[in-house]
C-alpha cells in the first residue's frame, strides 16, 4: 500500500494484488461525487464522456440509442469479422469451399457468419434510423453541422462496407449483385468507367474484384471508418453534447446570439437567472459567473452561481444506460443468429443469373429506380439526394424547433425529410417484394 | 497559424518570411498531389488476367445457316443467316447481366430488358443495342471475334 513505507519482502509480496490493481485502476468504486468525477476523469474508456451529462440526453425516447448501437454492431462486426478471416481466402476457386467448411466444419463457424451478416444488415438499418433521430430533432443545426456531414459519410461508408463485404461469399447472389452495382458506377459521367475499372481492376467481376473488395472490406474500410467514428464522437462533446431544447440560463456567445430570447415562463424557477441578453446591455453584476471549458468550447459550459443544475453524473446513470443499450444489441443479435442462418446461394455461375437477381435489400430501391433509367434511377437522383444530405445543415440555418420532435417550428423541413424517408422506404418494399422474374411486376400473396 | 491581430486595415507587407512560407506550403501541397495520383496510378492494373478479348471460335462450317449459337462463357451469340454471320454480345447494355435467347430475341433477367434478334432494343431500361463485334477469318481458316472492336448492327461478315 502507498503508505507503508516498510520495505519487507513480506510487505511488498502481500502488498502486491493491491499494487498492481492500484497501477490500473487509479480510482476505487467511487461513493462521492469527486470519485465519480474523477472515475470517468481517469480511465481512458470512460473519459470520452463528460463528467457530467444533461438530463434531457438520457431520455430514452430521445434518442433511442440508435448512435450507440450503430457503434456497437460496428464493434462486433469488427471483432467476428476478424474472426471470419482467420478462415477465409479472397480466391475465386476457394472462396465459396470456405464457406461451406464455416458451415459444416468450423466450429461456430455457422454462427460467426450469422452473427457478421445481421450485424451487418443491422447497423444499416441502425445507422439510417439515427439519421432520421438526428434530422428530425434538428440536432443539426449550428453549432453541430460538420457532425451531420460526418454522420452522412459514415452512413455511406456504412452501406459501401457492406456492398464490399456481399461479393465475398462469391455465390450466385454475390456474384450479380456486384455485377449490377458497379455497372451502375459506371453511368457516373466523366470518371463512371474509371471508378468501375479501378474498383474491379478487370473489365468484369472476377479474381482480382474479389481481391479488391476483400482489401476494402477488411482493411481500408474499417480504419477509415473508425477513424470518423472517432472524430465524430469527439466533436459530440467539443459541439456541446446532444442537442436539447435552449434553456433561458443557457450561456449565448456572440457568434450564436439569438436575435429573441423567450422571457422566463416560470419566474420563480429562474430566479437569478438573466438572459443572456441582458448580459449584452452591461447587466453582469447580478449575472451567474460562468466558466468556459478550456475557454476552448462553444457550447458547453459550466455554470456556478444560484443556476439549477440539470445534469447528472455520468458514473452511473450514462455508462448503465450504455451498457443496457449493447446488452439489448447482443442479445438481440444472438437471438436472430441463432433462429435465422445467412443466406448462400449456389456458387458463382456466370453464365447464368439468377432470375430475378436482386441487390441487397436497403440497395434495392436504387435497383427499382434503375429499372426506370440506368443513369437517373442509379447515379442522378441518388447524388443529387447525397448533395442534398451533406448541404443541409448549411442551407437550414434558421434556429428553432432543436431536441424535439416534429417541432412546429421545423413543419416543412421534417415534411420533407419524411416525404423522401418514405418514397425511398417505399422503392425498396417494391423492389424487395413486387418484382418477379425478368423483373416484372408480381403480386407476393 | 498565428497571426498578430491586424489593427490596422492595411495590406501586410510582403515579408521573405511570407514569401517562403507560401512557397512550402506549395511544395507540401503539391507533394500530397503528386503522392495521391501515384497511388492511383498504382491501383490501375496495367495487366488484367481476364479473358483475352480477341480469340478464335472454330470454323465457319461448325455453324450451321440458321443457327444461333450462345458462346455463355465468351458472352457472344454467334448469327449464322445463309452465307452471312455475326458476333453479338449477350452482356446486357444496362447493367452488364448475361441476356438469355428468348422466342423474340434477348431478354435481361435483372431489369427486364428485351432484344430483339439483331440485338434492337424493344422493352425495359437498356440505352442502347446490344453491340455487334468484328469477325475475321483468320489464315488457319478458323473465325476470330475481335471484343473490342465494335461494329454496326446489320453489318454482317460474309463466309
């Protein structure tokens, strides 16, 4: 123990369990707010979070949890993935061998696979869903624009991650799906044939695509992916936390000073509490002191003075509510893997499609639209709604309606939204379940 | 990098310090530039080991007039109408998918796409005819489709 000066041999032997876990762990379980603090202060894990988190970011109906599984299922896709190549080799002659032995010789190898491909369609669905949160609570408005366009690229790189990841089984469903999409590619105009040449390194899906895919797939993907991940966490705590409603204490710099701030509803709740506003006519004396963080962060702030004080600490009530969100992400997914098995299809035959041959489900609205017209169904519209996405937040400017939903004050701007979520959502119901053979329309009752 | 707060709305002199500061963040631009095009340029194989696209299909009475014969794993459907034959690609034009013969034609499985017998398109999503390639005969008096030389439609190779 650190007060012991004794140096017995005995000492420092009895002494040494608590020793080494002291060197680890800085901090005991803490029992006051100090040790809490300095709980999440201390520990590299816990330190990505503030000491100290807003009520209103706790609420599970605000945000669902839908950023946190999104990361989740990435981490598990990382981890089984890693696991999966310990077995599988990006080779036309072998690939699909590999997955039958994952099937009837590795052991969990059936699992594994399940586990990697629902996690996979999962954090697609996951990833889209915290986009609509995000969009229709207006937590993209300033200061938290560049993090939107970071969730955009992410969503992207999400869905580019999984189309790398379906050619490598090479099966029938691989095979034409890739075919399909990169063909698509290739009606980009200028550098179309390009891209789809330096994505296939051939001028058909053979060896070296497969090669190529499994390099993006398993390399190049992943740390990029982690790398933004990263970034966009970060810039949660540097962009002042979740978004929440704006509070009448709230401190207002210059640069985001409301041209209106609401009087207090409540007078007895706010009192001592001045707008900011009046802080701008010289008002400071009777001004709760505020301390910037670092003096480095817009946002937040921590507030001393007669200011009611909204937030909790982050040991326990954030990190129980994560560890409630993954164990409901790991149990789910272990239940769907352990009731539902991936698909594969016959091994590649490139004679012959499969009829209908279809993308994977959240692709195969794009795969309707481009029955219609190759370049607008496949490169057009879906640009111009990409464009649309990473512009938004520097189009819509206008403060009002943040942390909640379907907001009054944000009516057009979630009709929009909504109308698009539902025309795309409806695209890939038809594709998925109204298209036959030859792809012509068929009834699925 | 640090500035001192202009005061003053005035030009700042051009300093060499200035000078060379812009001249090396030129140089590390252009660095950065030079080193992503390589990269490029090294991910664009230079040698594919795919099919060779010119190779030989037989001889010409391996075709009997009137036949209409898919060579699946070359992706071609060779045409032999009387004394008249051709090469036509049976990739589709939308989206690269393999067409099959149909009663009229080609017809896509993906996109609902259809052909008819010269390669015309009559339904579905595909631009454009399905492309027509060069036939040859070469001295050993064996027939040589040549992949990437396209021809029009109708322009038959006369045995």
């Amino acid at each position: 123990m650190s007060n012991q000066t004794s140096t017995s041999p005995w000492k420092t032997l009895t002494a040494l369990p608590e020793n080494i876990w002291h060197s680890v762990f800085r901090n005991p379980l803490p029992i006051s707010d100090l040790g809490r603090a300095s709980t999440t202060f201390t520990n590299f894990f816990l330190h990505l979070h503030p000491v100290k988190v807003h009520r209103h970011s706790l609420r599970a109906t605000y945000t669902w949890g839908l950023g946190l599984i999104s990361f989740f299922l990435f981490f598990i896709l990382a981890v089984s993935g890693v696991l999966l190549m310990f077995y599988y080799v990006p080779s036309t002659t072998q690939a699909y061998d590999r997955m039958l032995d994952l099937r009837g010789t590795v052991a969990f190898g059936i699992f594994l696979r399940n586990m990697h491909r629902w996690a996979a369609h999962g954090m697609v669905a996951a990833v889209f869903l915290h986009l609509c949160r995000v969009f229709l609570t207006g937590a993209y408005k300033p200061p938290r624009e560049f993090n939107w366009v970071l969730g955009v690229i992410l969503f992207l790189l999400t869905m580019f991650a999984s189309f790398t990841g379906y050619l490598l089984p090479w099966d029938q469903l691989a095979f034409w799906a890739i075919t399909v999409g990169t063909s698509i590619a290739g009606y980009a105009p200028v550098f179309g044939k390009e891209v789809r040449f330096l994505l296939l390194g051939d001028s058909t899906v053979g060896q070296e695509a497969l090669l190529r895919f499994y390099v993006l797939h398993v390399a190049v993907l992943p740390i990029v992916m982690s790398l933004l991940v990263a970034i966009h966490f970060w810039r949660i705590r540097k962009d002042g936390g979740l978004s929440r409603p704006p509070e009448e204490d709230d401190f207002v710099s210059d640069a985001t000073l409301r041209t209106s701030v609401e009087p207090a509803s409540t007078p007895a709740a706010t009192v001592g509490v001045q707008s900011a506003a009046r802080a701008e006519a010289g008002d400071a004396d009777s001004q709760p002191r505020r301390y910037g963080i670092q003096g480095l962060v817009k946002g937040p702030i921590t507030k001393a003075g007669n200011v009611p004080d909204r937030s909790l600490f982050s040991w326990p009530n954030l990190f129980m509510a994560e560890l409630v969100v993954f164990l409901v992400t790991v149990a789910g997914l272990l239940l769907v893997s352990v009731f539902f098995n991936a698909p594969l299809e016959e091994p590649v035959n490139i004679m012959h499609p499969p009829n209908p041959a279809k993308a994977p489900w959240y692709f195969l609205g794009l795969q309707e639209m481009v029955s219609y017209s190759a370049f607008w169904g496949g490169v057009g519209i879906p640009t111009l709604e990409v464009l649309l996405m990473l512009l938004l937040p520097y189009v819509d400017r206008k403060p009002g309606g943040e942390g909640k939903y379907f907001s009054r004050e944000r009516l057009l701007a979630n009709s929009l939204f909504i109308t698009f979520a539902i025309l795309n959502i409806g695209l890939i119901i038809i594709g998925t379940f109204f298209r036959g053979p030859n792809w012509e329309f068929v009834s699925p009752w | 990098m640090l500035k001192k707060p202009n005061t003053e709305e005035q030009p700042e002199p051009l300093t060499r310090r200035k000078v060379l500061a812009w001249l090396s963040g030129f140089g590390l631009c252009g660095s950065a530039i030079i080193t992503v095009f390589s990269n490029f340029t090294f991910i664009k194989p230079r040698v594919t080991y795919g099919q060779p696209n010119r190779f030989s299909i037989g001889r010409p009475e391996d075709y009997p007039p009137g036949a209409r014969i898919a060579l699946e794993a070359k992706r071609i459907c060779i045409v032999r109408e009387g004394e008249k034959m051709a090469a036509i690609s049976t990739t589709c034009t939308h989206l690269g998918c393999i067409v099959s013969s149909s009663e009229t034609g080609f017809a896509c499985p993906c996109h609902g796409s259809r052909y008819d017998q010269d390669g015309n398109v009559t339904g579905g999503p595909a631009p454009k005819h399905l492309p027509w390639y060069q036939l040859s005969l070469a001295p050993n008096g064996e027939l040589e489709v040549d992949k990437d030389n396209e021809i029009e439609v109708g322009n038959y190779f006369k045995v």
